[in-house]
C-alpha cells in the first residue's frame, strides 16, 4: 500500500508543543476492544467530550449513513502508543491525532514488529480569537494573551500575582477595555490548541519560565489561568451568545468553521501578525491551529471483515466530500491540503 510509511525510518517530528497533543480519537471496527487504564476505569469508553471532535466524527459518519464505530478521546502520543504496542498490534483500530507519530513512537513499533503504518494527513484543524465587529477593532500576540490571561506572570527572577484588568495595562497599545477571554473548558481539542499556541508560545520566551528544570510546572505556570480573566462556556451556540452579550474587549476561541458562520457579526482578530491562512497555516506559522493525522497498520483497512467499517471510514474522511475544497468538514475549521496531496492519498489508500 503506497500510502504506508516504513517505521524503520526515522520520520522527522513536526514541530509542536506537549500540549498540541491533547486529543485523539481511538476508533474501533466491530472486532475491536479498548483495555483503559485504572485511572479511565468509569468505562470512558465511547464518551467524545471535544465538541469539535464530536462534529469530526458525526460528519463522517452520517455520510457513511450511520457507520457503527467505537470511540474514545485520549491523548494523541498515549494513543499512538497503544497503537504500536505488541499486544494491541492485530486490533482493528484507527488513531485520529493531533500529532505526527514521533521517531520514539516509530522504534517501538518497530520493536514490537510493526514494520509499517499507515500514515493519512487530514488536514489542518484552525481556530481564531474573535471579536464583534461592532467593537473597537485590536490584534494580540502570544504574549499578550499569557500576560493578560496568567494567574502569576513573570518579574525579575520570580513570579508575581498578575492584577491587571484591562488590555491596555498589559500592552500600552492595546485599548483601555476589560480583559474577557471566553473558552472551551478543559478537556478539548480547541482549548489544548490554545494553550499550546497562545499561552505555551508566550510565556516559553522568558528565562525565569525556561529556568524551570521539570515539565510538568514549566507547562502549570504557563497554563494556570486566573478565572476572573475568563469564561468557560462548552456548547459553541452558547458561547457564541455569551461573547454577543459581553462587554466590549470580549473576545471568544471558535473553530474557524463557526467563524465563517458568523462573520456578518464577528471579525478575526490578528494573532501573532497573522491572520490564519491556508499558507500560514501548512507551515506551521500560524500557532492556533493542529494538523489531523489518521494512523492505523495497513492490513487493518484491507476491507477485510472486521476492518471494513474502518476503511469506509477513512475512505470517507479522506473524501473531497469531506476534506475537500468545499468540503463539509469546513465546518468544524478543517483547513484543507493541496489538492494534489488529497488526490495522491486518496490513490494510494484505493491501491
């Protein structure tokens, strides 16, 4: 199958941040089963909590007049994991990730016998920060979003409790308006993405935030968010009606689909000097947006029973039905690949 990537070649990792990693779905034919750790043990299986992952998915499968397929989110890198260990190695099962299989993930597939996966790039899931369109109009960069919105910001050697209030005490060029973030609570793709690309990207330049030798309180002091700086909202339609009834200085984090919906009251704000376009976007310059991987081992979407809802899955989602131009994934903010790209996957997956 053209479409497979040898695992015994080391496969540069692109470039990304822990936290981009944050969502997969572990998709699972009829054969399939999924063992969850003891920390999972409330049979979290089958449960979406992203509401764009849910769209994702609901998209594909009511094209495929209701394909029956098991799903459970999990963190990209755990998931591929599970995927390239031994034990797992003959389950029907898809990965959808927020990452690129590493060169670590690849040697223990190898190690475990997996000498080849299959490799299909979905294309690239993009958010935006947005504003009404009747407010003053302003741009924000990384810093500026981990500045306003941080529970402790940097000074000198160490860190102080952050008291500013408005978009102004924290970048002179910003309006003296309140500072109102409205968010997709945790868990979640579209929030995950934004502590990556807004909170991680801005506050890993300081030295005090890099002189923090262990991981896991590096990313808390970039990620720990003071509430009276924001509002968590999860159901998008409410989220939408919050950010309209905000004060102006609100702005919101949507899917770049649910902008393109609303756009005759919303406007884009620039982030980073860059508004998020497909170039941008493919080359990574644009910090608020995911690339979306599907991963599975080749003969596991041969067609053959009990991987034939597998395969018309990803034959689906690898549609231009689905992924294309015009596609009706646009709608969760799925930024599309060269259309060259699309058609060669779609050939080698046929082959």
């Amino acid at each position: 199958m053209a479409l497979s990537i040898k695992t015994k070649k080391q496969k540069p990792a692109l470039r990304q941040l822990a936290s981009r990693m944050a969502f997969a779905l572990v998709l699972l034919g009829n054969g399939g089963s999924l063992l969850i750790g003891a920390s999972q043990a409330q049979d979290a299986a089958h449960i979406i909590s992203s509401p764009t992952t849910t769209r994702f998915v609901d998209g594909v499968g009511k094209a495929l007049n209701g394909v029956s397929i098991e799903m459970t989110e999990m963190h990209s890198y755990s998931a591929l994991d599970w995927m390239c260990a031994e034990t797992n190695a003959s389950k029907p099962t898809l990965v959808l990730s927020a990452m690129a299989i590493t060169p670590v993930l690849t040697d223990k597939c190898v190690a475990n016998g997996i000498n080849n996966l299959l490799e299909a790039h979905l294309g690239f899931l993009a958010l935006v920060l947005v504003q009404k369109s009747s407010d003053l109009p302003f741009a924000l960069t990384s810093d500026d979003v981990y500045r306003a919105l941080a529970r402790d910001v940097p000074f000198d050697d160490g860190f102080k409790k952050n008291t500013t209030r408005n978009w102004a005490d924290v970048n002179p060029e910003l309006p003296e308006l309140p500072i109102k973030v409205i968010l997709q609570p945790r868990p979640g793709a579209t929030r995950s993405i934004f502590e990556a690309g807004a909170l991680v990207t801005g506050c890993r330049k300081y030295d005090v935030i890099q002189n923090i030798y262990d991981a896991a309180p590096r990313m808390e002091k970039c990620t720990n968010i003071r509430a009276e700086a924001i509002e968590e909202i999860d159901d998008i339609a409410a989220r939408l009606e919050g950010l309209r009834n905000a004060e102006p200085g609100a702005v919101a984090l949507f899917s770049a689909g649910v902008y393109e919906e609303n756009k005759d009251w919303l406007r884009v704000v620039r982030f980073d000097g860059i508004m998020p376009n497909l170039e941008d976007i493919i080359d990574e310059d644009y910090m608020l947006s995911a690339p979306v991987y599907a991963y599975a081992r080749p003969e596991v979407v041969s067609g053959g029973a009990p991987n034939a809802d597998l395969r018309a899955w990803l034959l689906e989602a690898l549609s231009e039905n689905a992924i294309g131009d015009d596609g009706y994934l646009k709608t969760i903010g799925l930024k599309p690949l060269p259309k060259v790209t699309r058609e060669w996957q779609r050939k080698a997956l046929a082959e």
